[in-house]
C-alpha cells in the first residue's frame, strides 16, 4: 500500500529550489559588481555642460551670418569698451531677421561661455553655459579675398586639444 504525505517537501526538492535560487543570487550579484565598476571607471559628472555643440552651433551660427563689410569689432560698445577682441572674447556684427545685432562671446571665465547679443544700442540679451568641460580660445585665419575666419580651440583640463575648428562668414554682395 502507496501511503501519501499529506504536507511538505522531500530534501530532494528543497536542494534542488535552493540551488536554483542560490544561481539566481550569484548572477545578480556578479551583474552589479560588474556595474559597479564599469561605473568608476566611466564617471559622470551631472554638474558638467553635457553639450559642447550647443556652444559651438551658437557660435557657428554667429560667424556665419556676419555682416560681410565690417565683420569684427575690436571694442564693444564703442563709447565705453566693456569688451575687447582678444584669444578669449569675440566680437561680431551679424544679421538675423530682426536687423543687425551685435554679438560678444565673453569665454574668460573658466567653464562658463557667455553670449550677449546687443540688438540696438546698449540693450542686451544674455545666454550662458556653465560647467564646461573644456576652456574654448579664439584665433583669427585670413582667407584671400574673404573676410577672416574664426579659429575655435578647445582644451580639456589635461591642456589635450579636443576641439579645433575653423568658422568662416558666409559671402555677401
């Protein structure tokens, strides 16, 4: 006569059930060591400008729609200087559809880029990046028959370059 247990599980079924659950721990905690430092090798720093080509576009956007005449100003504004051109600010006469502006890019402090666009006068608008993860720097490229072109630098904070691009005005009649 087959006598039935009425309750609980034999050993073999409970070997068996820790087992699996005891794989199942071991892939767990191997995938988050494994995270872990995958994590430290590759931080992030959520303080940091995560994008760079918003800088650049603005900037590229800037010196592409310079006025073809008098491209550059070496003083802004003209009665009272705050800014002058040098390796660290920038001056452009552009156009838009509004009219003619004048824009400054002011790059010196450390990680932040200033953008402040003059519409008439002395009225200004502010944009800022902060957190940079490079110190950008200006230079000047002559082109024949063209007016000059703006040389971008970027260096990280090793002094490695990580960016060098040449912008250069569009043509005007």
């Amino acid at each position: 006569m087959v006598k039935r247990r009425d309750s609980g599980y034999t050993l073999m079924e409970i070997v068996v059930a820790m087992a699996v659950f005891g794989i199942f721990l071991v892939v767990l905690v191997t995938l988050t060591a494994e995270m872990r430092r995958y994590e430290k090798k590759l931080p992030v720093n959520f303080m940091k400008h995560p994008q760079m080509t918003a800088v650049l576009s603005r900037m590229r956007k800037d010196v592409l729609d310079a006025d073809g005449e008098n491209t550059y100003v070496s003083d802004w504004p003209p009665t009272n200087p705050e800014y002058t051109m040098g390796k660290q600010v920038l001056i452009i006469n552009t156009w838009d559809p509004n009219g003619r502006k004048t824009v400054v890019w002011d790059l010196r402090e450390a990680g932040i880029a200033r953008r402040r666009i003059y519409n008439v006068g002395i009225v200004a608008t502010d944009w800022v990046a902060r957190g940079l993860p490079a110190q950008l720097e200006f230079d000047s490229v002559e082109f024949p028959g063209r007016p000059y072109g703006v040389r971008v630098t970027a260096k990280d904070i090793n002094g490695r370059i990580a960016i060098d691009q040449i912008f250069q005005p569009r043509a005007h009649q």
